[in-house]
C-alpha cells in the first residue's frame, strides 16, 4: 500500500482505513457498516 498511496495523495493508513471500510460494507469483514455508524449518530 505505501507504494501506491502517493498517487492517491493519501497516508498508507488512510488507503487501509477506507479498504477495511469498503470490506465492511460489503460484508467481507466484521462490524459495523457506514450505514450502521451513521443511523446510530443520527440516533444521539
């Protein structure tokens, strides 16, 4: 990831971040989904 992240003018955390995410919302991953953690924000 630390090789490409310059084209993208990101951190490598940044690109593992949003991977992690996408995974997520997709079901590839445990926990919460975007959807998720913004019903429960919109809920507070």
């Amino acid at each position: 990831m630390g090789s490409i992240t310059g084209k993208f003018g990101c951190t490598p955390e940044t690109l593992r971040s949003s991977v992690h995410e996408a995974e997520r919302d997709r079901g590839l991953r445990d926990g919460q989904t975007t959807e998720e953690r913004e019903r429960a924000k919109a809920l507070e």
